[in-house]
C-alpha cells in the first residue's frame, strides 16, 4: 500500500499469467475504484502474446474497470508478492 497524490490511499496487487511459453503480468490498483495494468514481463524484451483483452468501463460495477483476457486453456494464474 502506497500513499498517492492528495492523500488518497492506494492498493493493489500484481498476477502472472503464462500459457505456452507466453506471460504476461496484471497490475490491480485501487484507489477508489478498480483498474488494470497489462504489459509483458520483461517489456524490453518479450512480446505480448496474442491473446484477446477487452477492457469495459461499469458493466460489473457503475465505478470499475472489467478486464477480460481469452487465453489458452493450458493458463496458469500466479499471485505475486510485492508491490503492484
């Protein structure tokens, strides 16, 4: 947890996703209300994969982001420690 601008609380987490030999990592942040950073593990190197990402604006919730991403069936969802 981070204090941001004007005092506002911030928080979050990051996940991994990895499907053959592809990753990708998830910021969460909240700071009122939920969004998404999606971006390739290493972004000097690694490409993101090809996999469909969607995002909506206040289809689950009238102040969140949705985040929807395809990918392949064999995916494995990883909770990281550390900062988001």
């Amino acid at each position: 947890m981070s204090l941001g601008r004007m005092g506002t609380v911030h928080t979050g987490g990051k996940l991994s996703v990895a499907a053959g030999g592809k990753n990708i990592e998830i910021h969460c942040i909240y700071s009122g209300h939920w969004c998404f950073a999606v971006g390739a593990v290493d972004g000097d190197c690694d490409e993101m994969p090809e996999w469909e990402i969607r995002r909506t604006w206040g289809d689950q919730s009238p102040y969140s982001e949705t985040l929807e991403i395809d990918v392949p069936e064999d995916a494995q969802l990883a909770f990281l420690k550390g900062k988001g």
